[in-house]
C-alpha cells in the first residue's frame, strides 16, 4: 500500500536525519535528511547509473576515442597485424550536449546557499529571517558582496 511505503520511507529518513545528527553533532532536519538522500539518488543516477554516460554504447565521447585507439591497437598486436593508426575525428564533427549543472555549478548552488542562509541568521542559533537577510546584505563587507555577485551572476550569464 501507499500509506505503508510512505511511512516506511518517512522512518527511514527520520532515522537517517538521527544518524548524520549523531555524526555531526549538529541537529538536522528530517526535510534536510530527505533532500540529501534526493541529491544522492540524483548524483548517483547522473555519474553512475545514466546510459548516456556508459563507455560502452552509441558516440564516441572525448575520453573514449582514445580508448577505442588503444583496444584497436592490442587487439591487431595479439593478432600479429601491422599497425594501422585510427585516424583522429575532426573535434568539429564531434558534438556534446551538456545540461550546464557540472560540479561547477553545484558549488556555486552550494556556495551561494550557505551566503543567503548566513545572511538571514542561520548559524547563529537563531532562525532564518528575511528581516536579518536583508539587514546584512545592506551591511555586508564590500568582498563578500563582490563574491556573492560573482556567485549569483554564473546563474544569469
């Protein structure tokens, strides 16, 4: 039943936001708990599990042109055959599609979420409060501005 999986989901990741609190020695919601496990779900489909992603099917990517060279060239020397270079694809020809979300951006996200959520009093024992963000942005150290601009710009640019 649906009511059982959610319930068992919702004790898993209640004991699952206990565990990374013990570990930490920071308290950490079950909300929070739940989200990293949909991160982790999502980076481990995106770098491990995607099919896009396999060595082993459809286009050549960057990185496997170089290791269908090397196989070419062990199996013709265990077939005692004469060496017969792969001719290199033209890079123009080659097209990538990228989302645009590397690591990169995840630590922008990152980066610029622990700015915004210090800037509004998380941290500091308190809780977020749009007040407090825009009290220290008004007061914030011209760096930090200059940094979180940076950050924020990479999103539009």
């Amino acid at each position: 039943k649906a009511s059982d999986v959610l319930s068992s989901a919702r004790h898993a990741v209640e004991q699952l936001a206990g565990t990374i609190s013990r570990v930490t020695g920071k308290p950490i919601s079950s909300a929070q708990a739940a989200v990293l496990v949909v991160v982790a779900v999502f980076l481990m489909w995106r770098y491990i599990l995607s099919p896009s992603l396999s060595t082993t099917g459809g286009t050549a990517g960057p990185g496997q042109n170089a290791y269908a060279a090397y196989t070419k060239g062990f199996q013709d020397g265990q077939a005692g055959a004469r060496f017969d270079p792969i001719t290199d694809v033209d890079p123009e020809t080659v097209t990538t599609s990228t989302s645009g979300w590397g690591i990169g951006r995840f630590m922008s996200v990152a980066m610029a979420g622990m700015m915004v959520y210090q800037l509004g009093g998380g941290g500091s024992g308190q809780p977020w409060n749009p007040s407090t963000f825009v009290t220290n942005l008004r007061n914030m150290n011209p760096m930090n501005a200059i940094i979180l601009l940076n950050v924020l710009s990479g999103f539009f640019f």
